[in-house]
C-alpha cells in the first residue's frame, strides 16, 4: 500500500520530528509531484516551515517515504 504524502504529511513529520532549517526534505518523485500539483508551474523544490522540500532525483527514496537531508552553511 502507497501511502500518500500531502502538506498535512509534511508540516506533522516536521513538528514530530523537531526539525529546523538545517535539514532539507527529500521525497520519492511521484510523492513530490503529486503534493505540487496544486501549483500551475513545474517546481524543484517548495519550502514548508522554512524547510526545503526536494524530489529524489536518484532513485534512492521508496514512494510513501521522507528522507531528512542535513545542509551545511559554510
């Protein structure tokens, strides 16, 4: 079973998860496009609760999961 990754998804994993804006989220692409879609242009990326939201452009993120990616500020 898929599950379905929507905004609702997104700002409960970020609060649960105590996360800040060092992290970056990254989703499977079909579980990116599908919680754009609301938005008329194509995007990479959306910003939820001042975390970045990404597309898994390497085939790495299962569809239905959500992998926290650590960014480094120089």
């Amino acid at each position: 079973m898929k599950k379905n990754i929507d905004l609702t998804t997104i700002k409960n994993f970020i609060l649960t998860n105590a996360l800040s804006e060092n992290v970056m989220l990254m989703l499977h692409p079909s579980n990116f496009d599908k919680l754009v879609t609301a938005g008329k242009q194509k995007t990479k990326s959306i910003c939820i609760a001042g975390i970045n939201i990404i597309a898994d452009d390497n085939n790495e993120i299962n569809e239905g999961e959500i992998d926290v990616l650590e960014v480094k500020f120089n």
